[in-house]
C-alpha cells in the first residue's frame, strides 16, 4: 500500500471511531432520556453516522494505484 493508501486507511479508521461514538450518544439518548426530545435527536445522530459509514465504504472502493501523489514542497 502506497502513503495515499496509507492516509486513506488511516481516514477511514478515524470515521469509523466517530460513527461508534456517534451510535453510542445516540443509544444513550434513546435509553436513558426518553420523553424529553431526546429521540429525534437521537435520530439525527443515527442519520450523521450512517453517512459517515457512506463515505467509508466509498474509501474501500478506491484504487489506491491510480492515486497520484503531489509534491506541495
């Protein structure tokens, strides 16, 4: 795997972190402060997170070969 290949791994590890952490929040405001509003935002949390998954599968269909890599220096 090439540096871009590499950094893009690494992107979608840190996607993945926030999506549990979002899920998380989401679960706890649905379970623990029900009746309060708490559910729709809730719902948007969830809705957050699985676009984030989106992207994260979007990032496992790139083919790392045909990046180019630019020097900015």
């Amino acid at each position: 795997m090439n540096n871009a290949g590499n950094e893009i791994y690494a992107i979608q590890g840190e996607l993945r972190e926030i999506v549990n952490e979002l899920n998380s929040i989401a679960n706890d405001l649905n379970t623990k402060f029900k009746g309060i509003g708490s559910e729709r935002c809730a719902d948007k949390l969830f809705d957050v997170a699985r676009n984030y998954n989106y992207v994260i599968q979007l990032l496992y269909q790139v083919d790392y070969n045909k990046i180019v890599e630019e020097n900015n220096g």
